[in-house]
C-alpha cells in the first residue's frame, strides 16, 4: 500500500452521476475537486475557512495519483494526513477509499498549502492555534522519520 502519514481527518464525499465521464468513471478533474472539498471542509471544522482579506492557505503544489477507477455509485471516503509542517506551509497526503472498504486504495494525493496574507500576497507563518493542533500529528511524522 501506499505511504500513510499521521491522519488529522477523513471527510466522504458522495459521487454524482455526473461526476463520471464519458468511459463511466470518476473524471480526472473531480478527484481535484473532492479534494478541495474535503479540504475546505476541515479548514472551516478547524476555524480557517477561507476569508478573503484576512491570512489564510494557497495552493502551492497539488497532484493525485491514480490506481483504481471510481464509479458510480460510490461514496468516497479521502484521509487527510500530515505529510509535513513548515513555518509558513503543510503538506498534506489523501487517500482515496470507497466506504466500507478501507484496503482498495483508489488514489492518493498530495497538497502544498502555503498560508500567505491576502492582502500582501506575502507568507505569513502558519497560525500559532494551527500548529498546537497539527503538534500531536508533527511529533508523530518525526518518529516516523527517526
């Protein structure tokens, strides 16, 4: 199986009919897109959701790699996991699952987030409430690493 990383979240989206194309499964974009969902979805749960004019995340890099095609229907359970903290950035890998099934890895992704100030467009270090609750998640990828 692929890598893991410590998990800080899982999040199941439910994949529409016209999520597929025109082969009959999940079109290469929507797995982009079900992973800025889940994305927003746990930045909101952990009091950073998106507010233009304040500080908050961009995308730095983003890829997924793809090893099972998803179809209709399905409902899609993605990890979020810490695969690195920086001062001004976090690195995050996806695992992509059907629910009920948590041994066929269908994809896997990664995200570079990098928290900058709107305004300036300038990084700005990650926010100190962030970083005490991805801590448990960093100390674990260190022994990991060890």
């Amino acid at each position: 199986m692929e890598k893991r990383y410590p998990e800080i979240g899982r999040r199941t989206v439910q994949m529409r009919w016209g999520d597929m194309d025109a082969i009959g499964h999940l079109n290469n974009t929507y797995y982009f897109r079900y992973l800025e969902q889940v994305r927003v979805e746990w930045l909101d749960s952990v009091g950073h959701g998106i507010r233009p004019g304040a500080t908050g995340p961009v995308i730095a890099a983003t890829s997924c790699t793809f090893r099972r095609q998803l179809s209709y229907p399905a409902t899609v359970e993605i990890t979020l996991e810490l695969e690195r903290l920086g001062k001004s950035s976090v690195t995050l890998r996806h695992h992509f699952f059907v629910a009920g099934d948590p041994d066929t890895l269908y994809a896997y992704g990664d995200v570079t987030l990098v928290w900058v100030d709107y305004q300036s467009g300038q990084a700005v270090p990650l926010p100190d409430d962030l970083r005490a609750l991805l801590a448990p998640q960093a100390a674990a990828l260190a022994q990991m690493s060890a």
